[in-house]
C-alpha cells in the first residue's frame, strides 16, 4: 500500500496532468509485488518506457509538448516486462 502513495503524490502535484485511473491501476497491480524493491523495479520500468516511447514520438512529430500522452499502457507493458523477467534484467 505505502508503494501507491508515490503515484498519488504525482496524481496530486501533476494537477491535472495525470490521471486518478493510472493511480487506481497501478494500486491493483502493486498488489502482486512482493517486496519493496520488485516494486521499485517496476515503478522505475514504467517511467523509463513512458519516456522513451514520447521522446521518440515527440521527435517524429506525432506528439507535441501540450499533448496529453495516456500512461496506463506503459503501466502494463511494464508490469508485464517485471513479471516475465523478474529480477534478471529489471
């Protein structure tokens, strides 16, 4: 429960700009992590595929800086990374 608490405080200091549904998803899904650390991996794995994933959209101009870029599938995609891989790579 305390690993939820890190989205809420983006959910509240982004104003706006991220969503309550990336909260609750990532709420439901840090249930399956273990420990602290397995959850670090992957609260880090999320940020770092949202961010290469916009850098790069960004820089093939399908995005703009005031576009709003939906995070609940890199939510996914890096869950679904942390639990194939688990602790070799991640």
């Amino acid at each position: 429960m305390f690993a939820n608490c890190l989205y809420v405080l983006i959910y509240l200091l982004a104003k706006g700009n991220f969503g309550f549904g990336d909260v609750i998803l990532n709420g439901i899904l840090a249930l399956n992590f273990s420990n602290l650390w397995s959850y670090f991996k992957f609260f880090t794995l999320t940020f770092c595929i949202g961010s290469v994933i916009s850098l790069l959209a960004f820089y093939l101009n399908k995005v703009s800086f005031k576009s709003k870029v939906p995070f609940a599938k890199y939510i996914v995609i890096a869950y679904l990374l942390t639990m194939l891989i688990g602790g070799y790579f991640v």
